[in-house]
C-alpha cells in the first residue's frame, strides 16, 4: 500500500514549550525499512526529494496515558511540518505524541508512530556540531568525489578523531546534543547509522532541504545558498536556541575550511550582553558569506530581535566554540579579520584544534 511515512521527528522539550519539527514522505526509507542495512548510503534516500502536502493529527498523553492535546496541522508543500504547542496543560504535562496522517487515505487515519519528548535539562548545557570535515573527513569538489559520496556509507571517509573526542566529552559531561550540516536532508540515515556506529547517540540532526532550491515560494533558501552556507547555518543554529532557549552553556563544534568561524562568531556576538541585533546584521547582510536577499533579511532581522530578547533573561551563558584547522591553515584562521570590530575582537575567543 502507498502510504506515508514519517521521515524525521522530533519534539523539543523545554520552559513549557514543545517544539515539533517533523517531515513526512511516501518513499520508504532506511529508517522504516525493515530490509536496510546498518550501512546506508546516501543515494538510498534520494527519493525524499519528491513533493507532497499531508495533514496529521497530534495527539499528547500524559505519564498515565490520559489525553492532554489533540490538533490537526498542515504541512509545507514538501511535507514538513514545525509546530510548537504548550508543554503543560491544565497543570498535567504532555510525555508522549501519537501521531496520525488523516488526508491521504479518505476517512481513514494512518498510524505513524507514537514519540517521547526530548527534554532540555536544567541547568541547560547544549553542544552543536557541524558533521562534514569536523566529526567525517568527507569530499564533493570532484564529480567523483559526489558520486563516491551518494554510494558509499559514511564510514568509507576517514574520521577525525580529534572532534570525536571532543564531542563525546562533552555528551559524557551531560551536554545535549545537536547535529547541524550542510548536506542535503536525504544523507540524514548515513549520518545517523554514522553517528550509532560510533557510540555518538545525537537523535537530533538538522540538514539542509535541497527542495528548497528547486521551489520558487516554498522554503527560504534561494541557489546561491547551495555552495554559501551563512544564512543555512546560522538559521538553523538560531532556531535551536528558539527551541531550547538560551543555555547556560553553549558549546559550537566546526571546522575551518569555509564560513564556520564567522557564523559561530556571529552568533556569540548576538548572545552577548548589549548586543544590537540592528547592528549584527547590517555588518553580515551583504557579507560574501551571507549575501542576504530581501526574503533572507528579514527572518534574520526578525529572528535576531527575538534570540536577543531571550539572550538578556541569561546574561551570564557562556559560548565556547572550537574549530577543527589543519597545519596548512591554522595561522591563516588565527589572523583572519572579519571586517567587523566585534567579530574580530571576539576571533581570539575561538579555540582552533589540529587533528
């Protein structure tokens, strides 16, 4: 039977709110195909670029199964759905979502799964990573290097140990993690086969939706955004924070071989005290990392107010950011100047790691 799936789900826990992020596709993929293997490559997955809107009914039950919550939503036109709901209701608190799709077969509902809520601890301690170059030594420059990329496991591609290492520190010291790339959303169960197989246990990753690019109203990523990962990367890092709100302790993992430095750099100065959110993103807007277009101006614009408002209610969160170098360019990156006082100053807070 041609029915849908749920692809990705999430629902983050965190100050009485829960935020959903859930994508929903008609392909079946490794994630509910009993017949994958442990090794999935990308080129499996291709077929969640395909395009379809779906309605689901959200149901939440408390820690004794008793109903709490029940909504319908609408997804995108590319079946993705970002909904947030409250966290407690009428003094009893929502641990467990059952999900139903309720369009696509008429008057029946389809069963996608039943979810338990991924809560932020107090006090909060969250670590984000970039995936390509910085926990997989992966490469696309070359038309062979992407289909290499698209057919082998992950595991084929050297790791660095170094920022294995690191992150697993951290996880051990009770940070949360979070996964953040570049890579297209259809590499997402190479990455988590990756990420088990190697004892790094991060339900949440967040990737790029190459269905944007081929979208004209759908989707806030426009062609220049496939090799430019500026506004990608801090979205979707701010969108974190929207989610789990401002922690206690942040801690960013990437690496030196495009825009991460300044993206992280750029963050922490929105985090800082007294920071103008007017003033961080006219000093990026027309930047080469970001070119921002009118569409893109004016979720940052938006978006920087509202993680600076939240930013004031922790005053004292600290930011540590760690980008993986190479003996080539290490000093480059030591040296590099931003075009931004504040960015610049801020540079000598980055620690820069060989592997």
């Amino acid at each position: 039977m041609n029915r849908p799936y749920i692809v990705n789900f999430s629902a983050i826990a965190s100050e009485n709110q829960l935020s959903i992020r859930a994508s929903l596709s008609n392909s079946k993929t490794a994630l509910v195909d009993e017949k994958a293997t442990d090794t999935a490559s990308p080129i499996e997955s291709i077929r969640l670029f395909s395009k379809a809107n779906y309605r689901i009914k959200i149901i939440g039950l408390n820690s004794k199964k008793n109903e709490l919550f029940r909504r319908e939503y609408d997804s995108d036109n590319h079946g993705k759905f970002e909904v947030k709901i409250p966290l407690t209701i009428k003094d009893d608190q929502i641990k467990n979502l059952v999900v139903y799709e309720i369009s696509q077969l008429k008057g029946i509902e389809i069963h996608l799964g039943s979810y338990l809520s991924y809560y932020i601890k107090e006090p909060k301690k969250i670590i984000i990573s970039d995936f390509d170059k910085t926990l997989v030594d992966t490469k696309y420059s070359t038309p062979k290097e992407m289909y290499l990329s698209l057919n082998r496991p992950l595991s084929f591609f050297p790791s660095v140990d170094s920022s294995i290492i690191k992150l697993k520190s951290y996880i051990d010291k009770g940070f949360q993690p979070f996964i953040l790339s570049a890579s297209p959303h259809f590499y997402e169960n190479s990455i988590r086969d990756w990420l088990y197989q190697n004892q790094i246990f991060a339900s949440n990753i967040i990737l790029k939706d190459y269905r944007d690019f081929i979208s004209i109203f759908d989707g806030s990523l426009s062609t220049k955004d496939i090799k430019k990962q500026g506004f990608y990367k801090l979205n979707k890092l701010i969108d974190i924070l929207l989610m789990t709100k401002i922690p206690n302790e942040l801690v960013l993992i990437g690496d030196g071989f495009e825009s991460d430095p300044m993206i992280y750099l750029t963050l922490k100065n929105l985090l800082t005290k007294n920071s103008d959110p007017w003033k961080v993103w006219k000093s990026i807007k027309n930047h080469s990392m970001f070119n921002l277009n009118s569409k893109q101006d004016s979720y940052f614009i938006t978006k920087f107010y509202q993680l600076s408002e939240m930013a004031k209610k922790v005053p004292d969160g600290k930011v540590t950011i760690y980008i993986r170098a190479t003996e080539g360019n290490i000093e480059k990156l030591q040296e590099f100047k931003f075009g931004n006082e504040e960015l610049t100053e801020l540079n000598g807070s980055v620690n820069y790691y060989l592997n």
